[in-house]
C-alpha cells in the first residue's frame, strides 16, 4: 500500500472545516482503531506563546471534530514535560485547555503517578540504541498501551534534527525526564519510538499544523512565516517528508526519515508519496533554513562536536541542572523578553492568524 499524505490550503475562516477535511483525505477513520480510546498528543516546544512552536487550538479543536465526524468520540489529551517547560502553563497560554474543557476532553499528564505508571517494556522490534542507551530497561508510559494516538505537530526547523514533526512529538510522550540521554543519537532514537509506536497503539494519524511555519533555529527561537496549510497522514515519516521538502529540504537526507524508509517504518522518498487534496501546494519550496542559536551552539558542541566525551559527566549527574538553568534562562528570560516578544506582538497585531488566535473560543469557528 502506498503512502498518501493529505495537503490542504486554508484561512482563517475555514480552518476547522479544512482540517476536518484534510484529515478525512488523510484517511482517519480507516487509520484508526474506533472501538479503542485515542489519545491526543498535543505539542508544547515551548510553555510560552510563540507563533509556530506549540499546538494550535484550532489544530486541536478541528482535529476533535474531525475524529468526532470519523466517530470516534472517545478521547483524552496526553501532555508532558520536559526540565525546561511547563504543561500546564503551556496548555492555558497557548489557549489548548479551554478547547479540552469546551469538548469534555480530559487531559492526562505522563509524569503524573496518578494519570499514568512508567513501566520496563521489551519492543519485539530490533532497537538501533534505546536499549544501549536505557540498559535498565526502556521504561513507557503504561497508559498509552492499546490506544490509538494522535500526533499534533507543526510544520518547523529544529536545531537538532533539522525539521521537526510527527516522528519527534512521540519523543516527550513516550519518554521520561531523561530523555536528553537521548540526544546525542536522536535519529536512530526517533526511529526506535516509530517502532515501538506500531507495536503498542493500533492505530496513529498526524494533523500538522503550517497555518505559521517556524522558519530557523527551532523549535523556540524561529521567525514564524504565514504558510496557510494543514496536513495530516497515517505515516509518520511521510507526512514529515513531506513537510520537509514544503521548507525545502531533502528528507532523505535526513537520517531519522532515511532510516525509517529504509526500516519499512513509512516512506520518506518524497516521489512515492501520493498527495491528494490541494496537490500544488505540496509542490512548494519555503527555503528554510535552520541555523543556530546560542544555546544550540553550546548543545552541538557536547552532543555531537568535541566536547562530546563528557557527556555522561555532564548530563547523567545533578551537573545537568546547570545547563537547565542555563536553557531556561536563555530561552524564558533573555531572548523571549528581549527579541520573542516584539516577534509575537508582531504576529497578534499584524497576521491574521494572531488576530485568530486573540479572539479564539472554541465552539465558534465551526
């Protein structure tokens, strides 16, 4: 069977039918399992509002009514944290908690005892490096097991990975806090996560987000560039694929898309990828690129540069809570107040899709 990846040209007006549409061409109802819960799994790069880094609400309220039209009325939000953001600040500024509460969606958190217990797990698939990297046992969230999952990304540059979608968004549900022991191996880990993903949830869909693609050092620092489209795909790699040749990049010549296509785990040659929808659109190229930060070029440096030896020093014992504040401060308290904030301003007073996002309720854009 080959792989289809649905692209639609959107507005404003018409997003939450778009992406009721984009997802219906995307084939949900066929992707997913209806008599199983589905778990939707927001993205917060950043628990601040900045335009192309989080989970849209009407990503998230068009994505609830397309899964209600497919009949799939069962729902919860899964959210989690990383050292350096906050769900449940996230969920309320960027205006996905009141779409939940307006929806009856209940929100589940995976580092919460009460929600969920993070159980050893021995996927059946062979593992390129969790299973060096995590000797202990690769620990899961035992909440996720047997649920179809929802991925909810947007279309943007990653400093890491280069482009960041479908692929990456498992990386913080399915991962615990020390996920950054990751980092060093993040293509090989995403793909482990896709293979792992096919084995514990019988059904996964994607619905990304370009309505403000984020254009550089991401998934915080970018400059966000209206792209008006809304994808959505039952493969993970393709529908990254896709959204990486859209910024203009070869995905094939990134190794976590390469390794997966070459793994059976989805397609990543864009030219075996069937469009359908608004076929034109899959056919442009942004010119993106991903560049640096400060804070990338201090990471790159003991992740993958010549510093790397220090790695388990550094980011395996409380010295790790250094470069935490580190992050922390960079990202919330210097280039957020001194650059981020005219650049969001910028987007509620000047895009339409701040003005949108001003004024959004759930409930009344249908």
């Amino acid at each position: 069977m080959s792989s289809k990846v649905a692209v639609v040209r959107t507005s404003p007006e018409n997003i939450i039918e778009d992406t009721r549409r984009v997802m219906q061409l995307g084939g949900v109802a066929e992707a997913l399992d209806a008599s199983a819960t589905t778990i939707l799994k927001n993205n917060l790069s950043w628990h601040l509002l900045y335009p192309g880094a989080n989970t849209t609400p009407w990503q998230l309220e068009g994505t609830i009514l397309g899964l209600k039209d497919a009949g799939l009325d069962d729902m919860v939000c899964v959210e989690n944290e990383t050292v350096v953001t906050s769900a449940s600040k996230g969920e309320r500024l960027n205006k996905q908690l009141p779409v939940c509460e307006h929806y009856s969606v209940p929100i589940k958190y995976n580092f919460r005892k009460a929600d969920m217990a993070w159980e050893v797990y021995k996927p059946q698939a062979e593992m390129l490096v969790l299973d060096d990297i995590f000797p202990e046992g690769i620990r899961l969230p035992d909440y996720f097991h047997g649920k179809n999952i929802v991925h909810l990304p947007t279309t943007k540059c990653h400093i890491y990975t280069n482009t960041t979608g479908s692929m990456k968004n498992a990386f913080g549900g399915l991962l615990s806090n020390k996920r950054h022991y990751c980092h060093s191996k993040i293509h090989q880990t995403l793909v482990d996560l896709l293979a792992i993903q096919k084995e514990i949830h019988p059904g996964i869909f994607t619905v990304m987000d370009g309505t403000t693609a984020g254009n550089g050092p991401g998934p915080r620092t970018m400059i966000p560039v209206a792209k008006n489209v809304m994808l959505a795909s039952d493969d993970c790699v393709a529908i990254d694929a896709v959204a990486a040749k859209m910024m203009g990049f070869e995905p094939m010549d990134y190794e976590f898309i390469r390794l997966a296509h070459e793994r059976g785990l989805g397609c990543g040659r864009f030219e075996d990828i069937e469009i359908v929808g608004d076929v034109d659109a899959a056919q442009e190229s942004w010119g993106f690129h991903t560049g640096n930060n400060a804070a990338s070029s201090v990471g790159k440096l003991f992740w993958f540069g010549p510093m790397r030896w220090m790695q388990k020093l550094l980011f395996h014992t409380p010295l790790v809570y250094g470069f935490i504040f580190a992050s922390a401060f960079y990202h919330d308290r210097w280039w957020y107040p001194m650059k981020g904030k005219k650049v969001v301003n910028d987007w509620l007073e000047n895009s339409p899709w701040g003005r949108l996002f001003t004024d959004y309720k759930p409930g009344e854009s249908k």
